[in-house]
C-alpha cells in the first residue's frame, strides 16, 4: 500500500517504479506506464497512470480525507441560479427553501479513510451485451439501419437491442441483459475488482476540492450539462416542440462550459451525464447522476445540474434489477 504522503515525496523516475511494482500485482495485462499531471478547479495533482489496452487505471494512494458538503459553510447561489430555484419552485409547488433541499440530497462533510487502490478512469456501461451483427437475431434491424448514422433502440423477439452506427458506418449492436447489483458485484469480484463504496466515489470525485462540484461552485445556468452550448438547448427545446421534425444545424455546436466533461485531478472523467448513474458497493445507493430524473422532468438548470455534484446520493429501489441504458460501474483494485 502506497499513501497520498508517500506518493507526493517521490520523483516521477520513483513513481514509475512503483507503478511497475504495482502491475505486476494486477491480474490484467498492463502495456504501459506514465506519470501525469492533471487540474480542476483548486486541485493539481501527479498522477500514476497504467494503460491496459483501451481502459486505464490511475493510482489512488491511500489518505484521510474529508468529503461532503455543508452549505452553511459559506456557499451562496448566484443571482442565476437562485432564479432557477425560484422557478422550480414556483412550476413544481416545491415547499421547501433551497438550502433544505441540498442538506436533503447532499451528503454532509465528513472525514473518511480511503484505501490505496488502482482505479478505472471511466466507468463501463452494465446491463447490456455485445453480439455480432450478424447474428440472425439482429440481422434485420441491422439491415433496417443500414446507411444511417446514430443510435437505434428497439424490441427483437421481447429483447432490448441497441445499434450504433458511425460515420465510417461501423455498426455495433448489444442486447440487453437484466442483472442486479449483486451480479455486477460478482462479476468484478472474479477479476479481484469491486465498485468503490459510496465515501470512496466521493472522494474520487471530488478530489478534495471541497467544492460544490469538483471544478467550482457554480454551473452556467442557460444549459442542462448535456448540452453543448445555449444555443444548443434552444435548439433542443425547438426541436420538442417541432414533435421531432426541426434539423440538427448541419455545422453542429461548439462547447462553451465543458468542466463537467474534462478529467478531474485524480485523471478519472466521472459525475459528466446525469444520465448516467454509477454503482457503489452498497445496493441502494448510487452516485454521478440522478439517471436524468430532473432534466427529463424539465425541474430547470439548478436542479439539472446538482446530480453531479460530488456529495449527491441517488437512492435506488430495494431488490430491484439495475436500469439498463444509465447504469455504469468503475473497477476499483485495492492494494494490500
């Protein structure tokens, strides 16, 4: 095991060392090994890198840390984002101010001890499966979808299958499969891998940056964080009220606020999509995403953007299958 004390003592010569120690540890193959300096926000940190094929692991050295957030201790929305609540307030009937909403889905600040541990630095998509579009079982979607580009979800023979088509017009189609929590779990388990637990997300998250999101305390409230740029969400909600028929600008859009999308100090790209909901080692709590809850809701900016948050909790349904299409797990390998 390798402390965040320890780690911060050492060259970049060192570093690697270590990490060349490390992967030997591992049971997947690592190809190669780099020291990298990554920053959000008030937070700048060297970070140990393995590459394994297309997915990475970054270093986590083991620390104390504190995470969560407690809005008394001197946050104060902008003039913008208190009109967004406002709003909110006014078309939903919410009943209750703003600082008793976050104290109600934040998490409050707390010291928790993180373990040394090898980290994916994107999570993977669960629930659903790769299959040959070949397969007789697609084929005919496949064959429908020829010479599009996008994204198709359907139903073939009562499954859920999902075809992706690029514009070099390579095509791939998973099925859906239901699993729960405990299959994910067992799943990593036989690579000697878990999720994190909910405090180590957080901290993985935020980085210690003790903000309300990892990169600040404010979002730009003329966009959800799936949209690009304001002119792009007037184009979104042109295009509802168009039932679908107004044409995406053939010249597209250009991002204008992309913290939400950039990697955080410790190199991981987490917490980007609210759509997209991470699982922890507890079954009833996930984190990064609020599965799109709000923004499908049209609840407004404020509330379309505090699901990525660091301290946020998403809570899920005892017992239940995991939603396939928003669920996503990151590899977590602790180190002895």
């Amino acid at each position: 095991m390798i402390s965040q004390e320890e780690w911060d003592r050492l060259d970049d010569g060192a570093r690697v060392a270590r990490l060349a120690a490390l992967a030997r540890q591992l049971p997947v193959s690592v190809a190669s090994i780099a020291v990298r300096e990554h920053t959000l926000g008030n937070v700048t940190r060297r970070v140990g890198v393995l590459c394994c094929g297309e997915q990475e692991l970054v270093l986590v050295p083991s620390a104390e840390h504190v995470v969560g957030f407690d809005i008394e201790r001197g946050w104060e929305p902008d003039v913008d984002e208190r009109r967004s609540w406002q709003d909110s307030v006014e078309d939903f009937g919410i009943e209750i101010s703003l600082e008793e909403y976050l104290a109600r889905v934040l998490r409050r600040r707390r010291r928790v001890e993180v373990p040394a541990m090898l980290v994916d630095t994107r999570a993977r998509e669960v629930g659903f499966r790769r299959i040959d579009p070949s397969d007789p079982s697609v084929a005919g979607l496949v064959a429908e979808h020829a010479g599009q580009h996008g994204t198709l979800t359907a139903y073939e023979g009562g499954r859920r299958v999902r075809i992706r088509a690029a514009l070099d017009r390579a095509i791939e189609v998973d099925v859906a499969e239901p699993s729960t929590h405990a299959d994910v779990l067992a799943e990593l388990a036989r690579d000697g891998a878990r999720p994190p637990t909910s405090d180590e997300w957080e901290y993985l998250c935020d980085g210690g940056a003790g903000t309300l999101f990892r990169w600040g305390n404010h979002v730009p409230m003329d966009r959800y964080p799936t949209d690009v740029s304001p002119e792009e969400s007037a184009w979104r909600r042109a295009w509802v009220l168009s039932a679908g028929t107004l044409a995406r600008p053939a010249e597209g859009f250009a991002w204008s606020f992309d913290l939400h999308r950039r990697p955080n100090a410790h190199g991981l790209r987490i917490a980007f999509d609210p759509y997209h909901l991470e699982l922890t080692t507890d079954p009833l709590v996930r984190r990064g995403g609020d599965g799109g809850s709000a923004i499908c809701g049209g609840t407004g900016y404020l509330l379309g953007w505090l699901p990525l948050a660091s301290a946020f909790v998403d809570e899920a349904v005892p017992g239940g299958e995991i939603s396939v299409g928003y669920t996503y797990v990151r590899r977590c390998f602790v180190l002895s």
